[in-house]
C-alpha cells in the first residue's frame, strides 16, 4: 500500500464526519486530533520515538477495543486532558507545552459514537509498516496537500505545491547551524522541507555533533501563523517530521505584521509564500511600527520584513503575486530599498494554475543581504536582475496537467551557473513571438525568445521606473490592443454575459428552493 493510498483511504473518513454533521471545512482538523494519537503510537511502536509523546491515559491504547458512549466521553476526556494538561477533575495529566499548544482548544463534533469507532477501525486497519518506509510525516504531508486541493478553500486557497517548495529550498541551500524562518508558515511546508533537505546532506543528522544536532531540532526553524487551526496542522506535521522547537514549538501563533513578527530574530534564512490580498481582506492587520514604507498592501509589508530580518549575507526565496514587482507610490519606494539593500538577483516568473486560487499570477523572487561582494553593505546591493519566464506559453496546469519538479529543473539549472549566461530555451521558446517592448530593443533575435535573460540596476531604473515587471515573449492567447472592437461594443458584450450568468443564477436558486 503506497502513501497515496494511505491518503486517500484517510480521505474517504471524510465521507463518516459528515455523517455526523461535520462541515467540509472541518474535516481535516476533527480527522487529525485522532489521526495524531495514531501516529504518534505508530513511531513509538516501531522505535522512532525516544519516549511516547502522548501522557499516560492520553493513548492510542486508551481508547481502540473500547465502543458506545464510553469511547465517546473517553475521547473528549483525552482531548481536554491534552488541550489543558489537566483531567476533568483539574489534576495535572501532563506538563508539555508543545502537546498543549497542538492540543489548543481541541474538541471533537462527532455526536455519534458508532461514528468514532469507525473511525479507530479503519485507523487500524491501514497497513502503518508500508506508511512508515516513507515517514509518517510525509504521508501526513500528503492528507494536507489532498485537503487543499479538494477544498479549495481556506488554508488550502494557495497552498504552496511541493514541487515549488523543494526547488526552492534547492536554490537557497540551507546549511545546519543556520536559522530557517518562515513568517507566513501555513502548515510549514517550507521549513519541514529544508530539514529534509539537511538531512540528506548529514545522513540524517548523524554526521552532526548532538550539539548541532539539538540545535536542528529545537532552534534552527521558526515559523508564525495567525490561523490557530492551521498552525495546529503545522505543529502537528513538524512533530511528526522530528522538528520539535522551543517551548511553544516550531510554529508560533501570532501575526508576523503585529508584534509578534516584530519581535522576531534575524534570520540566516527566510522562505515563505505570504498570503494574498490586501490587510482589509483578512485578519492579518497590518499593526507594526517598525517598517520604514506604510502600506495596506500585506505583501509589501511582508516583503520588508523579510529584507529587514535577514541577517548580513542572509538569503530568502519569497513568492508574491505579480503586483508586487508593478505597485507604484510605495511599492516603488519598498522595491527601491530591497534592491539597495540587498542582492536581488534572481526572478522566476511562475506559470497560473500551479495554485488552487486559479489565474494568480505569481513569482519567486531571490535575494541576498548586502551585495555580492560584501555582506556588510548597506547600499547599491544589487547591480543585476536575471529574471527566468516560466509563464509565457505554459501550459494551464491543474490535476489534468500537473506542475511537476520537472518543469522546474531547466530554471535550476540555470540558476546554479557561474558565471551565469544568457539563454534558455526549454519548452519551444524559440517558437514564442517576442514582444515589442524596451527588453527587447538592440537584443539579437535568439536571445529575445530565451526565457533566461539579464537586466542591469541602471536599466530598470531607466526603463522601467523600478517596475520589475519584465517580460519579453509574447504569449500565445494575449491579445493586441490594436485590435480590440470599439468600448461600446466590448461594453454590450460584458452586459449581455452578466445578464445570462444572472439567469443561470435565479435558474438555480429556483430549483434550490424547490428541493427544501
């Protein structure tokens, strides 16, 4: 049985939960609070665990073999015990903190004992040997990944795809001995990554001293994530990947532009997906004072902190939508002190559809504090911008066409040349029109259709205002406004489509009502 199975085994338990009333939204959260005491009791089964993590009475041993009520009431006792430390009586179950904070306000929904005794069974009956070749924390990495897709929704809204995460761990190069932050964490997806890309490199560690190697599991990653239920799922996946952090573990709870990201250490490393929109789309207000541009844009906030707290000769890979590198006024100003600050050297301008969000248009952008000859520097960091289009005549990726390591590797490539050169041309760029714009003036005809181009400080100053919105090749399906009918006509276009797609919708919310 492959994880993927695993996976999708666990995935059909969703069917049970709403059974019993469970929202779609909830599913993972109510099947992870069981799925953890599972696991846990797998890893400590087969050796892989030091001591049970789980208190005595707080066990998977506690509660399979038991049904009906008592099983029920047993459970919620557990969840109370491990969410508070202490049992129903107030006597003190257990003193960990990490166990506290995975455990934080947990409570089941399910009314229905036969429910969670389907549950324990079919946890049982997984094949855990086969799960276990591969790690229990990557097939939990693999339920995440599946509810993201599935819901499209919430945290899984713009769930970073693997493939993406690993390469770009691959290009930082994380070292052991070096601080790992991500101030936007989801489910630590990047920071679960960089341990195991470290962890190849030191044969699991075992090439550490037990000092470096404590540093690995309790100081090297830090993550902070405003979603209390997602960091769960992040502490919960960190422990399970051996990742174990301070007192309130890898992940902390709080909002990286309030205190708490102010608060923050530096950073030898920083990689994070930041979450789209503006401050007046979420939660995520924007409270800090230490940000030297003002701006209710949370990416621009998101991206001087990440400048900012990166120590000198510090590296970050950060992905931002597209309006990020064109915001003008003070998106002008931020992209003008990143680029004085520090290295900005790279820019990989992703394909859409790699996110559940569909038609986001995202990049990776690559930099490094200070400049390439001095760490220290304060100014005029970054002399060059090589920017990588991955976007132009890709195709749309989704489940049908899936975004692989594969599409990624001629951008690796490249990116680890040195001395870099100008010139790529994988997936036909050769056979792509060229634009015509100022990236294209005086270039020769093949350099104009590579999709690994340079650009110096002083031209994008000169030609661009400090834009780094760069391009050159000439997609496939974009449409010359030269030749677009008159507005009236594009304008009684749009009216007619708005008024049939309002038909549809009383349509169906007259056959909704019919069915009530």
């Amino acid at each position: 049985m492959t994880n993927n199975d695993i996976v999708q085994k666990l995935w059909n338990l969703c069917d049970v939960l709403r059974d019993d009333g469970i929202n779609y939204s909830d599913y993972v959260t109510e099947l992870v609070l069981l799925l953890f005491i599972k696991m846990v009791h797998e890893n400590t089964e087969a050796g892989l665990l030091q001591k049970h993590a789980l208190p005595e009475g707080c066990r998977w041993t506690d509660l399979n073999g038991k049904s009906g009520l008592n099983l029920l009431n047993d459970y919620k006792r557990i969840l109370l015990a491990l969410s508070t430390g202490k049992d129903s009586n107030g006597l003190l179950v257990h003193a960990d903190q990490l166990i506290s904070a995975i455990y934080a306000d947990a409570q089941t929904r399910l009314r229905e004992p036969r429910h969670l005794e389907q549950m324990i069974r079919t946890l049982d009956q997984i094949d855990w040997f086969s799960a276990q070749k591969d790690g229990l924390g990557d097939l939990y990495e693999g339920l995440l990944e599946k509810n993201a897709s599935e819901t499209k929704s919430g945290a899984g809204q713009y769930f970073t795809p693997r493939a993406l995460i690993n390469s770009m761990v691959r290009c930082i190069r994380p070292q052991p001995g070096e601080v790992i932050q991500d101030p936007a964490a989801g489910t630590a997806g990047f920071l679960v990554a960089a341990d195991q890309y470290m962890r190849e490199q030191t044969d699991d560690y075992l090439e550490l001293t037990a000092a470096q190697a404590s540093f690995q599991k309790n100081r090297a990653f830090v993550g902070v994530e405003l979603v209390p239920n997602t960091r769960r799922l992040a502490l919960m996946n960190c422990l399970l990947h051996g990742m174990e952090g301070d007192d309130e573990g890898v992940v902390h709870l709080g909002n990286a532009l309030g205190q708490v990201g102010q608060a923050l250490p530096a950073a030898d490393i920083i990689l994070a997906n930041p979450p789209f929109g503006t401050s007046k789309g979420g939660e995520a207000s924007i409270t800090r004072d230490d940000l030297t541009y003002e701006t209710s844009n949370k990416q621009l906030a998101f991206l001087q902190h990440i400048y900012r707290n990166l120590k000198p000769g510090g590296r970050a890979a950060v992905v931002l939508p597209d309006n990020v590198l064109f915001e003008a006024g003070k998106g002008t100003d931020i992209r003008r002190d990143l680029m004085n600050k520090c290295n900005l050297h790279t820019i990989l301008r992703l394909p859409t559809g790699i996110f559940y969000a569909q038609g986001v248009k995202t990049n990776v952008l690559f930099f490094t504090k200070g400049s390439e000859a001095d760490k220290f520097q304060q100014e005029g960091c970054t002399e060059n911008v090589w920017v990588y289009d991955l976007r132009t005549n890709m195709p749309s990726f989704g489940k049908r066409t899936p975004f692989t390591e594969q599409h990624l590797k001629p951008f690796e490539a490249v990116y680890e040349q040195s001395p870099r050169q100008q010139g790529e041309w994988s997936f036909n760029a050769e056979e792509v029109e060229t634009a015509e714009t100022d990236e294209n003036q005086n270039v020769d005809d093949r350099l104009a259709h590579s999709r690994w181009r340079s650009f110096s400080r002083d031209w994008i100053r000169e030609h661009k205002g400090d834009s780094l919105d760069i391009s050159w090749l000439k997609d496939k399906d974009s449409v010359d406004a030269a030749n677009l009918p008159e507005p009236s006509v594009l304008a009684a276009e749009a009216m007619g489509e708005l008024t049939a797609a309002l038909g549809e919708l009383e349509a169906l919310m007259v056959a909704l009502e019919g069915e009530v």
